[in-house]
C-alpha cells in the first residue's frame, strides 16, 4: 500500500475514492507514456494527459513513483530498446537509437551501457541478463503496484482446445535467464521458417517462480507446427499440447502483472466456477508482444485445464 493510501485509511477527509481516482489519473499517465515512447515527451505533453498542472508535476510524479519523470521515460526507452537488441535483430541499432530519444549511436551507446554496464552491441551479441533485471525492476515494481487489472468472472471463458503439435525449447533454470532461452529458439524459429505470423507461440508454466528454487524452475518456450521436429543443435524438441476443456482468461498488459491474472484464476474464479483442474500445466499463448506494441497492450491468453 502506498503512502498516499495510508493516509487515505487514516484521514476522513481524503476517501479511498479521490485516492482511486488521483491514481487512475497517474495510470493513464503512465498508459500515454508507453504508447508515446517514439515522441518528444514533454511535461506540458504528459501532465495535460491527466489535466495535472505542468508547474507541480514533476513533484507529484517523483513523490508517487520514487523515481523523476525524466528518469521513468528513460528506462521505459531503454528497456524498450534492450529487447529490440535482444531479440529483433532486424533492427539497425542507430534506428532504435533514434526511437529511442537519441541524436546519434553515440549518445545511445553510452546512456545504454551506463544503465546495465554493456554497449548494445554487446548486449545484442550476448545479453548480461542478471544487471538488466536489477536495472528494470524498478519498472515492473511500478507496473504491479499503479497499473493493476481489474479481473471479473465474466472475463474468463470456457473453449475446447485441439490438440496441438508444438516445437519446444525447454528453459531449465533461473527464469532471470529466459531471455538467453529466448534468443536462441528465435533463431531456431528463424531457420525453419516459423515466425509468430505463421506459427503461434505458447509457454508451458511447470512452477510458480516466487516458490521455486531458480535452479529447479521449467519453462517451455514453443511454436505451434504441423511438421517433424527433427535434432537440430539448438535442443528444440517436440512435443504436444493436449486438446481439452479450458478455462481462458485474457491478460492484457505487462508479464510483470501477470500473476496478478493467474492468480485471480486459482484463488477466485476456480473456486466460484466448481471446476477442477486437470494434469497438465498451465500454459500461455502470446497473441502480440513487447516491444512489437506498447508494453500495456501486450496481450496474454492464459489457459487452465479443465477436467
């Protein structure tokens, strides 16, 4: 709980609804920030957003947030830029540099190394996961707590799944490190000719990672095909996501607050619902991606086997 919502509980005169309504104006704050990261984001620009005076705005910010706006937008473009590195390697790093609010790579390059300690092009030849996670968190700790979903039992849907074939690397190990696991089945993806526009793309969840040791967790990273997987170097084998009942609710948003979502799944829905699940995991398939659109837009199906 927030400070600001602390004092909300022990001041009559400042009710948990004007405390709903200050935060919600901050979220579509942060909402237009995500959207407008290729922009020149002024302050007259973003307090106007949540109709904020331009001359107390950078106050209220940092004080809410614990971080300066000018701060905020910056690693908001850098962690953008950091997974356009990573994992579109399509992308020219002068022109990520340009989206990015910089005048030229040089500028870039040295604002990106002093934030996680690599150049990007070291980044995008062999990303340091562990620094760029202490460097964001930050980031996701403000997503959780200001941008939360607002789940409702309508929202979930019951479907029937088909059973489908799928080539599957299998991350083994600290999920700080999924992103090496990433990189490498995106190559794979690459050579055999199934981009997400062809193929589409689920993770299988074995653990809860805020209950499993980093070195026991397992995370499947998969591409649905109708053809063989055959041994290849990069370890991608084949497996099958059984067809069946399943409860699916839509997660549209950063993984940060996603398991705020699952959760909402197995302490509410589940027990309201009178299912039961059935013996396999719970799996995700991803409809768009970050950075492909504004991390809030993300969108997420989550799926619970059903009996």
């Amino acid at each position: 709980m927030s400070s600001l919502e602390n004092i909300a509980l022990e001041d009559t005169s400042l009710t948990a609804s004007s405390v709903d309504i200050y935060l919600a104006r901050f979220r579509k704050v942060l909402e237009y920030i995500d959207t407008h990261l290729d922009d020149d984001l002024t302050v007259d620009q973003i307090s106007s957003v949540a109709a904020f005076s331009k001359y107390h705005f950078h106050r209220q910010f940092s004080e809410l947030f614990r971080v300066s706006l000018y701060r905020y937008v910056q690693l908001n473009r850098l962690k953008r830029a950091s997974y356009q590195l990573a994992f579109r390697h399509k992308k020219q790093i002068i022109d990520i540099a340009l989206a990015s609010g910089y005048e030229n790579h040089e500028s870039f390059s040295r604002a990106f190394k002093k934030s996680i300690g690599q150049t990007p092009t070291e980044f995008r030849k062999q990303p340091q996961w562990g620094l760029w996670h202490l460097t964001y968190q930050p980031l996701s700790d403000i997503r959780i707590k200001y941008m939360k979903l607002e789940n409702q039992p309508a929202q979930v849907k019951l479907i029937s799944f088909k059973n489908t074939k799928v080539a599957v690397l299998e991350h083994r190990g600290d999920p700080n490190l999924i992103g090496n696991s990433v990189c490498k089945f995106i190559e794979w993806r690459k050579q055999n000719c199934l981009p997400p526009t062809v193929s589409d793309t689920f993770n299988i969840l074995y653990d809860n990672p805020s209950e499993t040791a980093p070195d026991d967790y397992r995370f499947d990273i998969c591409a649905s095909t109708e053809r063989d997987v055959v041994d290849n170097p990069f370890g991608v084998v084949e497996k099958i996501i059984p067809g069946g009942r399943c409860a699916v609710l839509r997660h549209i948003g950063s993984d940060s607050n996603i398991s705020e979502s699952i959760t909402y799944l197995y302490s509410i829905w589940l027990p309201l619902s009178t299912e039961e699940p059935r013996d396999f995991p719970l799996y995700l398939q991803r409809v768009s991606f970050f950075p492909d659109v504004p991390e809030h837009e993300a969108i997420t199906d989550i799926f619970l086997p059903l009996k």
